[in-house]
C-alpha cells in the first residue's frame, strides 16, 4: 500500500490461530531486508508497534545480487546488479 508493506501472518500461540497484521516500511543494508513495524494488530486489536521493539526479527538476508528492496506505489521493487 503507497510505500508500506503490509503480512498478514497466522501464529500457533498455544494451538490457537492468532491472525497478526504487520505494517510499515522496508530498509536495506548489507543485503538484509527488514520491516520496520509502524502498525501491528493482533486480530483486529491495534498494538503499539513500540511494544515489538528488540522482540521480533523481521529481516532476512537476501542474495548477494539484490541491491536495494522497497515499495513503490504499491508494489515490490528488487533491484539486483
């Protein structure tokens, strides 16, 4: 959406589906992406993205090729050499 990214993820909390919206912006550096939450509900409960911070590890590396990752009016650029 615009220059966010928006998951929605289902987690096993204790053989209960748990339905966690996740929003925010994507940074790159030394070929690991992250979300940088700006938005989490929990179901539909709002949840201070604040609340996440230091607790959950939404990056991930990415190959070697790839030289930049954002959002672009809605849609997913990869860049890659």
């Amino acid at each position: 959406e615009g220059d966010k990214l928006h998951a929605l993820l289902t987690v096993d909390f204790k053989g209960v589906d748990l339905y966690v919206t996740l929003g925010g912006n994507l940074s790159f550096k030394s070929h690991t992406g992250a979300l940088v939450p700006s938005e989490v509900k929990v179901g539909s409960h709002p949840v201070p993205a604040s609340m996440l911070a230091g607790r959950l590890d939404l990056s991930m590396e990415v190959p070697e090729a790839v030289t930049g990752v954002r959002v672009e009016n809605g849609e997913l650029v990869v860049e890659t050499r």
